[in-house]
C-alpha cells in the first residue's frame, strides 16, 4: 500500500493544513491501491508563496545552473524509471511493457529534449536597433489529468523550470503516485527551495485555487474540454496567460495505394494502446469506400488479436480503462453506436469473455458515418470508428468535419500525397506513415486547445517578450 501524505512546498516534504486523505483504487482489481493526502486553499496558498519567494533568484539563473540541475533530475529519472513503470500500472492500469516502456521513455524524452532547446535557445536577439529578450513568465500553475500522467507533468515541468519558472503542480487524483515519486526524483536535482512545489488533491480545490490565485502568472491545463473553459474563467479576473491542451476525435485517414491490411491493421491497435485514453488517439479510421470489406476484416482481426487483461502480467497489449466512472461512459458510448445503428465490427458490450473483475473494455471497433455521435465525441476509451471516404477531397472535408483539431494521421504509397493531403488537415499534430518527434510542436486547433507542447515551442509558452528600443542605437 502506498501511503503518500506530504506535499512538496519550499523545498521540504510537508503535512497538508488540515489531515484529509483519499483512498486510491487500482482499476485492474477494484481494490484500494493507497492514499494520498488532499490538499486545500492553505496548501495552495503555501505552495504560491514559496514559488514566488523563489522566482527572483530562478528566473536570474544562468544557462548553465539550469543545465546542471535538468542533468541530474535526468540521471534521477532514470534510476527511478523501474519504480515510475510499476507506479503507472497500479494507477491507471497500463500494461507492464506500456507503462515500464513508452509511458517512462515519453517522461525521459521529454527532459532529455529539453535539456537539448535550453542548451542552444537563443534568449536574446538583435532586432535592428532594439533586442528582444525572452523572460520567465513567473509562477505557473500546472494541471494534469491521469491518461498518459508522467508525460503530461513532464511536458510542463521540466520546460518550465529550464525557462527559469517557478510552479506549483496538482497532479490528477485518479492517478496521483507517479507525479508524487517525480516530485521526489526533482528533490534530489539541487533546485534552490520553492522552485518546484506539488499539492495532490481535487481540481474543484487546487486547480481553482491556483487559477484565480492573483500570485500565479500562468496556467497550463491539460484535460478535458469543460474543465479548461471554466480554469479560464476563473483566470481571467487576474488576466493570466491559459494554455490549454483539451481533446481530441481525430482522424487516421489511409489512402488507397498503400498496403491497407497492414495500415489498417496498424491503425487499429495503435489506437487502442493505452486502452484507446489517448488525446491524439486516431479514433476515426477513414478508408476508401471501395475497400471497405477489407478495412473492416482487417480492422477486425487487428481488434480480436488484442490480449486484454491483468496490467502486471508481461504479455499483455491491453488493461482496464482508469476508473468505474469512465468505464461506465464507454459503455453509454457503445450503446449509443449501437442504437445508432453503427455496424459492430468487433468487441462491444461488457467485459471481455473471462474477465468479471476490474474496468475492462473490450476492444472495440464500428463502421458508421461522421455524423454519429461516436464519431463526434471524444469516447476516450478503446472504440474506433472507421468510415468510408469516396475521394481525397471526401476524406479531408469528413476529416475537418470535426469541432477538434488535435491530431491526425495519413498513410500510403506515395509519399508526396501523403504530405499533400497532411497539409490540408485542420489539425495540429500530424503523423505521416508513423512518423514521430520529440521536438515537433503537440497541440490542437479549435475547441482541442490553444496551447503548443514539446521541444521549443512548449518551452516558448513559459516565455514573456521584452523588447529593449534603443539597446543598439545608430
Ligand atoms: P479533467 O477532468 O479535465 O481533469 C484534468 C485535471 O484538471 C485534473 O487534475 C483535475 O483534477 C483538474 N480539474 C478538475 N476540475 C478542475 C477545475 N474546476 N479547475 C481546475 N482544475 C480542475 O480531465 P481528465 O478526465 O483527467 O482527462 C481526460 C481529458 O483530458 C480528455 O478530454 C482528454 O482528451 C484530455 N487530454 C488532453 C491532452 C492534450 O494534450 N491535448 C492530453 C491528455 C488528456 P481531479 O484530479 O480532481 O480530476
Ligand atoms: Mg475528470
């Protein structure tokens, strides 16, 4: 059992104002896993107070003090990376070689990405007779949810603290223990004291107090569509700056030329990797109408191929979804295809055949149209729509036919229709045949958020720009 009842505030572990814990439950077995401390208003305004004290002398570090302290949270990391594998799997359910792989490796990556902007990143540039200098912005508030949990706090913490930030975090409380043991990785990197702070507990609590908290500069959220519209109402009376990283429903659209069995069959169970809870999941699948019989068959045996079960185990793809709650809206979300008379392809009601325990979701895979509410949605659950396309130009418009804007995919043949048809998507982040870069921009267009992550562009978010007039006269 573990039992996490401090918080990090001014560079110590401390007791939260008033004794009020949460138990946390494991979703492969319903069983209580530990408890972690819930923090309040106090804790919040403790944790504030402590960054702001410590934001002069950050913000002022150099490069090179900064580079010291990011090496050694990466050494730490990596030390720790068995502990932060085994951590994911009883938190949110991820099957040993996801969370002890790509869910830890995403974390390293990030901070070792980091580590390479700052190294080169230029703070200062001449502009005719003036410079622009890029500054921290100040204490930033940082907001996660439990979905891919490490990656989420490592794409705000670390390129915050390399701009020179001070922050407070408030991890998820469906997934709280990787945050707290990354906590205890960033103690040991020799930050001065109130750099890094971290209060666990409900967002209802923390993350509204840190939003309208006159002593926070910024806010990055990352999480759900209703929750980053009211952290920006309630930011606003103190003009902050708000990033948002929200949802998804995006497209994977596979182009005729290319070997659709295998693109399909790929699609497919990427996008039920980590039991399809993923923002950028390509969750609709678009294939040529004239193909359709072979992307279903193919999409099908890609399905059916998926070992669904205990997270501990090694050879298992696929775990429970997170919680009771989101196993019972995926279940609304296959019921309401099936109503809608979207043709069930594989998967659907229930728990897989001999799993009765645990919030499992069998995967799960319809044929429809793009105006079904499956296809609208984000399910964020382990369900793929596949819809068909007449031509390139059906594909891209039912593609963009879409109020998100976060991902999207395309795969074939011929290369230079692939980056044509890439290009013409309303979406931020777009994978041609697999391709994949730390230091590509993460971000979505439209009511999927307004905010960049990864590589230089995230670390820009954490950035004012002063302009110096005059600083080179004649
Ligand atoms: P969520 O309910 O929006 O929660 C995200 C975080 O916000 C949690 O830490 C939550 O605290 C906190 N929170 C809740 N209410 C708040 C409030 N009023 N003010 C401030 N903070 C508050 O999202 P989720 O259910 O955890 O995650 C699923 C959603 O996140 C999906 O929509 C998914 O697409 C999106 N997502 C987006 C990205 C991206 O990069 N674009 C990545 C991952 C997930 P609690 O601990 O109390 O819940
Ligand atoms: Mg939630």
């Amino acid at each position: 059992m573990r039992d996490y009842g401090k918080f990090y505030i001014g560079g110590a572990w401390v007791a939260p104002a008033e004794a009020n814990f949460a138990e946390i439950i494991n979703p492969a077995t319903e069983a209580v896993s530990g408890r972690i401390a819930m923090g309040s208003v106090a804790d919040v305004n403790a944790a504030v107070a402590a960054a702001r004290g410590a934001f002069a002398e950050w913000s002022e570090s150099s490069r090179e003090t900064r580079l010291i302290a990011l090496k050694a949270i990466l050494a730490e990391y990596i030390r720790r990376s068995p502990e932060l594998g085994e951590a994911i799997i009883e938190e949110m359910g991820a099957p040993r070689g996801l969370a002890c792989g790509f869910h830890t490796y995403l974390g390293q990556g990030h901070l070792q990405t980091v580590i390479e902007v700052l190294e080169t990143f230029a703070f200062e540039e001449p502009l005719g007779a003036t410079l622009i200098r890029k500054e921290a912005i100040g204490v930033c508030g940082l907001i996660t949810p439990w979905n891919w949990p490490l990656n989420q706090v490592a794409v705000k913490v670390f390129p915050a603290l390399a701009a020179g930030c001070t922050m407070v975090l408030k991890p998820p409380q469906l997934a709280p223990y990787s945050a707290q043991l990354l906590a205890e990785i960033i103690a040991v990197g020799g930050l001065p004291d109130g750099v890094f702070n971290m209060v666990q507990g409900a967002g209802s609590v923390i993350g509204t107090a840190l939003s309208r908290h006159p002593g926070v500069d910024m806010i990055s959220f990352t999480g759900s569509e209703g929750v980053g519209v009211q952290i920006s109402i309630d930011a606003a009376p103190t003009v902050k700056r708000v990033c948002l990283e929200l949802g998804g429903k995006s497209a994977f659209i596979v182009l005729d030329d290319g070997d659709m069995a295998k693109n399909v069959a790929d699609a497919t169970s990427t996008m039920m990797g980590n039991s399809g809870q993923t923002c950028s999941a390509g969750s609709r699948l678009l294939v040529p109408a004239s193909r359709l019989g072979e992307a279903l068959a193919a999409a099908r045996a890609a399905a059916d191929a998926i070992t669904v079960g205990d997270p501990q185990s090694g050879g298992i793809a696929m775990g429970p979804v997170v919680s009771k709650g989101q196993y019972n809206i995926i279940q609304d979300y296959i019921q309401q295809g099936i109503t809608a008379g979207a043709t069930l392809v594989a998967g659907g009601l229930g728990r897989p055949d001999c799993i009765d325990k645990g919030w499992f979701v069998r995967p799960t895979v319809f044929a429809g149209t793009n105006d079904m509410t499956i296809a609208r949605e984000e399910i964020f659950g382990p369900v793929l729509v596949i819809i068909p396309y007449a031509d390139i130009d059906d594909a891209v418009k039912i593609a963009n036919d879409s109020q998100f804007g976060l991902a999207g995919y395309v795969s074939g043949a011929d290369l230079d229709a692939v980056r044509a048809v890439g290009k013409r998507l309303r979406a931020g982040w777009i994978g041609l045949n697999g391709g994949f870069d730390f230091h590509a921009a993460f971000g979505g267009y439209k009511r999927s958020g307004n905010g960049r992550e990864w590589g230089a562009h995230g670390f820009a978010e954490y950035l004012e720009v002063k302009s110096l007039l005059g600083y080179a006269p004649g």
